[in-house]
C-alpha cells in the first residue's frame, strides 16, 4: 500500500475529486494549509506599511491506495494540477505498513477497499 500525499492549488480541488470516481478509489481527506517554496508568495501595502505573504492557500490530499494504483493515482493528480506555473504543488508517495478498518477489524488490502 501507498500513501500519496498531494499539495496543490486550492482552485484545483474539484478537478482532483474527479479522480476518485474515475479510478474508483474508495477514500480521500482534505486539508486547508499555507506553505511557500518557489512561488514565494507576495507583498502588499497596508496602511503604508509593506506586508510580506510568504505563505500561500493550498489543499493538502492524502490517500492510501494500493500499490498497483500509486502510479494511476499519481499520473491523474499530475494531469489535473498542471499548469506550468510556479506553485502547481508537489506529491510525497510513501509505503504503509499495514491499514485496519476500525468497524470491521480487517487488515491490509481489505482495509484500504
């Protein structure tokens, strides 16, 4: 199993549910966050004093998936969020050890569909 971790513009997010249902995937979470990297944010004026926004509106998705959907998963978010612009987001794959599905008690492969 792998966990893809994706951070990408707020304006994409409805492009990125869309991957749920075209490749059939059965849970993702979204998180609200501000970061920087290359984008580096932007500056205003407020009230003559110069304002420096270092961090920028993202989405964070996570979702575990199984291994033989990672590159599927991953290729579609690179579709979807590309826009060849600074700021388009990055995506962390990492492997997971194990899953339980609370309700059920299954392990694994189960736990995940």
């Amino acid at each position: 199993m792998k966990k893809i971790e994706a951070f990408i513009r707020p304006e994409q997010l409805e492009d990125m549910k869309e991957i749920l249902d075209t490749l059939q995937l059965s849970g993702l979470s979204i998180m609200q966050v501000m970061g920087c990297g290359n984008q580096k944010g932007w500056k205003e004026f407020v009230r003559g004093a110069e304002i420096d926004y270092q961090f920028l509106p993202k989405i964070k998705m996570e979702m575990i998936v199984l291994d033989e959907q990672a590159d599927s998963v991953v290729d579609s978010i690179v579709s979807k969020a590309y826009t060849g612009e600074f700021g388009d987001g990055k995506i962390f794959i990492s492997d997971i050890g194990d899953a339980v599905r609370i309700r059920t008690g299954e392990r694994g492969r189960k736990a995940v569909r």
